[in-house]
C-alpha cells in the first residue's frame, strides 16, 4: 500500500485562527482525503507552533506561565479545525513533552554532526517575525516590512548551523531529480526564486538564544534555547515518532508534501533540508508554496480590523461550501483576492443552482416517471448519452491531474463543467416530454443522470465530505461504498430518496 504524509506549518498558537491558515489547512485536507480514497496509507499532520519570546511576552501580560496560556488558547486551532471538518492524524503542539524530546534528539545529532558551532551574532532582530532581518529587506525608513516597527538591534554569543557547508548540496538536490537527495520546489516560478537566493551564497545561521527563556534548552548548553525557527521545523519528524517510534518513522519518512504559503519557502527549502543533509535524513518530497490572497484587495490584519475566521464563514456558508469557496476562487499556486461578495455569488451560482438543481430535479424525475427506483443501464445510447458519458466518464482523471498538480480550481472546475453538462442534458433531452410516450427512453435518461451524478459525488468527497456524501445517499449510493471512478463502475442501485434535500439552502441576502 502507498503512504502518502502531508503536512502544513503549524501555526503561532497566539494568532487567531483565521481564513488564511484555513486556506492552507483545508487544501491539506482535501488532499489527504483524496489520498485516502485512492487507498493510501495517508498521515496528514498540523499543529501549533508554541515557543518563543513573542507567546512568553503575550502570556506574561497576562500573567500566566507560558504553558498556562498556550494550553489555554490552542483549543482555538484545534475547535476551529473541527469545525472545518479537517481530518488530520495528529495535532502537533511544539510545547508538548513529545515535541521537546524530539527536538532534543535532533539537536544532539546535530551538535554531533560536527556542523555546530559557537559564535558572535550580531544582527536585527524583529520580535514579530521572530527572526533576524537584513538591511536590504527592511523599509526605506528602516522597518520591517510585515510589522511596519524598526527591529532591534542585537548581539550575543550564540550556537551557530554551518548552513553554508550546503549550498551546492542543496542547489543539486532541488535542480537534478536524479540527484539522491532530489526535492522539488513548486510552482516553478517559486523553485526559481530559491534557486536563485541560492546561488548569492548562504551564511551560517545563529539556532539558539540566551535570552529567550521559552524555548527548548539545547542539550549541549542548557543556558540557551533553540531558536523557534529551528525546532519548528523538527515538528515534521518529531510528530511521527523520529526519537520513539522507529517504525512510524521509516513508514513515513520523508513527507510527500510539505505545504505552505511563500513566505515561508526559504526556511523549507533550505534551512530544513541542509539540517536533514546534516543528520543523515532523507530531504522531503516536495515543497509547495502557495500564494497569499488579501480579502476585498486589502491585506488581512489586525490592524485593519478584516481579519475572517473560519466561523465566520462557516456560519455564513455552511463547512462545506466554505470549503470549496475557498479553493475554488484563484489558482493555488499564485496570489488572488478574495470577497464574501464573490463567495455569496458563486455559492448560489456553483452550488445552490447548478449542483442543487440537478440533484433536486433528477431525483424528482427518478421519483415520478420510475417510482424512485434506480434505472438499469441501458443498452443502446444516443450521441447526446454519448457524450454525457465520455465526459462524465473522464471526470476522475481530469480531477486525478489537477489535484497531482494542486490545481484546486481545475478540478473544480471540471466537476462544474460536468454539472453543466448534466443541466444541458435534461434541457436537451427533455425528460418530462419523453415519458409520456417512451418509458424505456425515459429510463435511459435518467440512468444517464444518476450516473453522472454519482461521478460528481465521488469526486467532491474530498472537497466536501458531508454535502457529497447527501448527495450520493440521495441517489441510492453509499458514500462509503460508492463504486469505481468510471462510467457504469456501480451495480448496486436502490432506490432514491423520495424527497430530494436541499445540499445548499438559498443564503439570507
Ligand atoms: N509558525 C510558522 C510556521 C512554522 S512551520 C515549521 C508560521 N506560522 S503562521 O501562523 O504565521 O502561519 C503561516 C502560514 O499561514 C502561511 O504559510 C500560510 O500557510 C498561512 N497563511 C496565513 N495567511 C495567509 C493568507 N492571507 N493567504 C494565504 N495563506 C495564508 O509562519
């Protein structure tokens, strides 16, 4: 059996979950289902990312211990997760005793190595960013560029990651996919970003901090931690058991996919793999970044006060057309806009016509002119029948392409096209005319119609799981057992429901 391990970053456990990480995490999750349908073995893994001065500056205004406020808050990324239907394997918290031990093993490999090294750093640090800047990514004014305050000047002896020993290492393994520890960058346009960041050079990297007390000690000097950026990453290994469970481990490792947005490429392209080369691990599949989108042309923030969350729009749309709103708006891989307008539009459009229309309408006819009992396919076909079919018939692999691509929009606009198809079929074929006189026509008919539908069904399982699953109940299908992925791939017809349900009542406007 094939595995397939996917993972999104884990999140800052003080920010409020919002539809930006949702973004992320319900591509993520549509991905592991599809997976899991297609009979692999998969772990889908996110999390939260717990340490760092910026969380024990937060917990301290409160006047709580770090641990006291993050195990209050993280229920927030947790509930909201739930709420979205995600149906990750495990919830990583870095501040867990399992991550901490993990993270421990990994360093002393790393110190062993003899990649480490004690050194002077001296640099600008952003505490929001919870990295150091360099001059040519601050503001003209001296700021940086997300936080838009001037990060502090700094210096300290520190533990430092010869992360410069790499580069050609890490430039073949991203170019050359014959190369032994080959990992592709995607969208292009992004792996040439990184290749050629790389090709400037890289400078060894400072991994610990003295003065950040929220942290995990370093095993070698216990009066620094490592910095947050670095035992971030090792949550991918730690999560599936790299220091306990030798077993998991080697079933998963490497990750198929890790998943992001770009901003934050450059630590998983690079930092992460160079410290994998160090330890003797194997580098990860694949890296995907793809891109932010701003909510009506603005950038979400606090500041501006339009940050969406997950409940939101969930109370507004429903999990499932959240769902699929959200990845079927721009193509994965590149920045777009995004508005509850168009979200409104395109849900009554997509969803509530075109998808609910045909749904209501077949089983309605499957109802009256056949007694609600499925039709057997039929022997003979019109040209019409045969394009349906074809078109139908080819769904699963247009679908199977784009989601090996991660182009969201193109399977979900194949499975519209193919309701739209469906929708001209009954115009053309006019049912409710037929089956005054041509019962076995009639019949053939809606054949034609259930098994599109039950191909459409399929192929939104994993986009949305509750609403697809209706769908394929509502014509006699289980969900569970719903037949293959090809034209006439189901024997078992019931019947169908006697009253069709709604998938997608008409919003409030
Ligand atoms: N904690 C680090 C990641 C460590 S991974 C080892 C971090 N956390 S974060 O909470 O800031 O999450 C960043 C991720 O949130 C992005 O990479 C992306 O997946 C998601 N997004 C946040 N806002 C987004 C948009 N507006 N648009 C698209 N993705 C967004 O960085």
């Amino acid at each position: 059996m094939s595995r397939y391990y996917i993972t999104t970053p884990i999140y800052y456990v003080n920010d409020v979950p919002h539809i930006g990480h949702a973004y992320t995490t319900v591509a993520a999750d549509v991905l592991a289902r599809y997976h899991r349908t297609d009979g692999a073995n998969v772990f889908f893994l996110t999390g939260t990312d717990e340490h760092g001065a910026k969380v024990a500056a937060a917990a301290e205004a409160r006047g709580e211990s770090p641990q006291v406020f993050v195990d209050s808050i993280v229920d927030r990324f947790v509930s909201a997760w739930k709420e979205l239907s995600i149906s990750n394997d495990m919830f990583i918290r870095t501040s867990s005793a399992r991550h901490k031990a993990g993270a421990q093993a990994f360093l002393m490999q790393l110190y062993e190595s003899g990649y480490i090294y004690k050194g002077v750093y001296d640099g600008l640090y952003c505490v929001g960013c919870e990295r150091f800047l360099t001059e040519s990514e601050l503001t003209s004014s001296g700021l940086c560029p997300d936080h838009q305050r001037p990060p502090v000047p700094y210096s300290e002896e520190n533990w430092f990651f010869r992360l410069s020993a790499f580069g050609d290492q890490i430039l073949r393994a991203i170019s050359n996919p014959k190369d032994e520890q080959h990992f592709s960058i995607e969208p292009p346009a992004r792996k040439n970003e990184i290749l050629g960041k790389l090709r400037l050079g890289l400078q060894d990297i400072s991994i610990s901090r003295k003065t950040v007390e929220w942290g995990i000690p370093l095993p070698w000097d216990e009066t620094q931690t490592c910095y947050v950026w670095v035992e971030a990453l090792m949550n991918y290994v730690t999560a599936i058991g790299y220091h306990d469970d030798r077993e998991t481990f080697q079933k998963y490792w490497p990750a198929d996919l890790h998943l992001m947005a770009k901003e934050i490429l450059w630590f998983h392209t690079v930092i992460w793999p160079a410290m994998l080369m160090a330890v003797g691990l194997p580098t990860p599949r694949k890296v995907y970044a793809h891109g932010f989108f701003t909510l009506n042309g603005r950038k979400m923030s606090k500041s501006l006060g339009n940050v969406v969350s997950p409940t939101e729009l969930v109370e507004r749309f429903g999990v499932d057309a959240s769902r699929y709103l959200l990845l079927s708006e721009f193509p994965f891989g590149v920045d777009g806009n995004i508005s509850l307008d168009s979200f409104a539009s395109r849900y009554h459009a997509d969803l509530a016509n075109d998808l609910g229309n045909l749904l209501n309408r077949t089983v309605n006819m499957v109802n009256r002119y056949l007694d609600g009992a499925c039709p057997p396919a039929p022997a003979a076909r019109s040209p019409e029948d045969e394009l349906l079919a074809e078109i139908a018939g080819g769904l699963s692999q247009t679908v199977r392409h784009a989601l090996e691509r991660l182009e969201f929009t193109g399977a979900t606009d194949a499975i519209r096209a193919t309701v739209s198809r469906a929708n001209r079929y009954v115009d053309v074929t006019q049912p409710w005319v037929v089956a005054r006189t041509d019962r076995a026509r009639v019949s053939s008919i809606l054949f034609h119609l259930i098994e599109t539908l039950r191909l459409i069904g399929i192929e939104l399982l994993p986009f949305m799981p509750d609403r697809a699953t209706s769908l394929l109940t509502q014509i006699g299908v289980p969900a569970t057992a719903a037949g293959t992925r090809t034209w006439g791939g189901f024997a078992d017809w019931s019947r169908v429901a006697q009253r069709p349900e709604p998938l997608f009542p008409r919003l409030d406007t």
